[in-house]
C-alpha cells in the first residue's frame, strides 16, 4: 500500500482518538456534587417557615398563583417562593450522621429557623466557620450547603410581598384622587374635576396603574396626614392606598395589608395627576375616548 495511504490512515485514527478522548466526561463531571433531594419544585403546594421568637410565614399555591395566608394575606413575590423552593436542588457540599455528633454544636438541637414545602421538613442549623456554608438537617442527615437562603427567612412579611401594584391585566373602572377622579363613563375616560391635563396624559396614568412595579416592599409607616388613592377595578373589590411620601421618591401604602410600595423618583409623575401648562382643555370635562 502506498506510504501516502497510511500516513492519511494514522492521520483519521489520531482525530478519531481525540474526538472520542474529549467526549469522554472529565473527573470534575463525575464528581458532581449530589443533590439536596430529588424533589420537584412543582409538587411544592404549601409552604411553612417556622420561627423560634417570630411570627411564622404560611405559603400557599392556587391555581400556579403563591399567595402568604400569614401572618398576612396578600399575593406573594414569585422570586422569594422561588428562592426558597431552589433549596430542592441545591448541592450538598458534604454529609454528617446526626446520630455521630452533637446537633447543639450546629445549632440543631433547637433550630432557630424550620422551613416545610409540603410535608418535607428542613431544619437550619449554623455555618460552616471556614467556608461559610450553612449546615442543614433533612431526611436524617445533616447537610452543608451553600447560604443563599437563611437570612432571607428571617426578615418581615413585607419582603415576601408582590411588587406589582395591581394584579397582571387588571381592568380599571376609576380611580379616586385626594382630589380628583379619573372614571371611565360609557366607554369615555373622563375627569370629574377641570384640570390641565392631556387626554394622552390620562391614557398614560391608567396604563401606568396597571403595569406600575414597586422597587421594594417594606413595613407600613403610618404618614401623619393620610391621603387616599382608591382604584376601583372592572372586577372586584376596590383598592385604597395611601400616599406616604411623594418626594424623594413615591411611596404608596397598603394600610390594611401592613405594607408599602417604594417606586422609583420620576413614579410620582406617571401615576398622579398633575397639571400640563403646556395643553389646552376645552371648556367641557376633559375625556378620552
């Protein structure tokens, strides 16, 4: 056979060689660290933090919709439930038999912190004083795992709160100003009161009301003079907020739910109504079609 053949005949098998080396899996893949559990986060349907000396967090899903039954009742953040289902799948960075050390040298032996997603129970211990990773009791065994989740279940109820100010799509009939009102007549948007405002203006606080999403969430802090907001949907009850602060930025407060929205500094414009020297009304009520 010709020289040149076999030199092309090594050439194909030293490719082949390669390739097959570089689709094998490499020591790290086979040493991927295992799993917390093999639970799926979509089975998760309740939700329980237990809190020694604080009030205890109550989590529920309906229809794909988590909302807190306590210590309030509102619609959840869907980051801070998915935060917390993450624990699922998170990786176990080491193993310890309970039955082989002292569950007070980790804090165990009377957790400050026990989170349920259904019936399986998680019990937080403390760190890990090297790595900084937090040690965790589940199905009978203690784990270390990375610490994302910990502090965030020692917070308020505010931060497991929506930030979205009205549910997604909903339809607005009115809203009731301090002083003024947009309301929506036989098809019409109109302003009860004259003001200098643009029919595109008003189009734009309502589209603004139905999409605003608050920077954060935090603990009601009654104002001393409440003036009220009263949104008034297509559907269902209507929704009072109260005006907390509007300088620097706007600050909106759920008096009833225990919270308030913190929205960006340029919110107040968008979603109050102000007058616009620079557009002229007619001598009619103001309306938009």
């Amino acid at each position: 056979m010709d020289k040149r053949i076999w030199i092309n005949i090594g050439l194909l098998a030293f490719i082949v060689l390669i390739s097959a080396l570089l689709l094998i899996p490499g020591e790290e893949a086979e040493q991927e660290l295992p799993r917390l559990t093999t639970i799926d986060s979509n089975d998760i349907v309740q939700i329980e933090i237990l809190r020694k000396d604080m009030n205890n967090f109550v989590f529920s899903k309906q229809d794909e919709i988590w909302h807190m039954n306590s210590p309030q009742q509102l619609r959840a953040n869907d980051a801070r439930i998915n935060a917390m289902l993450r624990l699922l799948n998170t990786e176990s960075h080491g193993l310890l038999n309970p039955a082989d050390v002292e569950l007070t040298r980790f804090y165990l032996a009377d957790p400050i912190i026990v989170m349920k997603l259904n019936d399986h129970v998680f019990q937080f211990g403390n760190t890990d004083a090297i790595n900084q990773r937090r040690y965790v009791l589940f199905d009978g065994m203690i784990h270390l795992t990375n610490d994302f989740l910990y502090h965030q279940l020692t917070t308020n109820a505010s931060f497991f709160a929506d930030t979205r100010l009205l549910p997604d799509s909903q339809e607005i009939d009115s809203i009731q100003f301090p002083d003024n009102k947009i309301e929506l007549v036989d098809g019409h948007w109109k302003l009860e009161t004259l003001m200098d405002v643009s029919p595109d203006q008003l189009k734009r606080i309502i589209f603004n009301w139905q999409t605003a999403i608050a920077i954060s969430v935090r603990k009601y802090a009654e104002p001393e003079t409440e003036l009220p907001i009263i949104v008034t949907p297509a559907k269902g009850d209507a929704i009072e907020f109260i005006i907390v602060a509007t300088e620097p930025h706007l600050i909106l407060g759920r008096k009833e739910l225990g919270i308030q929205y913190h929205l960006g500094s340029d919110v107040a414009d968008k979603l109050l109504l102000k007058e616009n020297s620079e557009t002229t009304i007619p001598p009619e009520t103001t309306e938009l079609e």
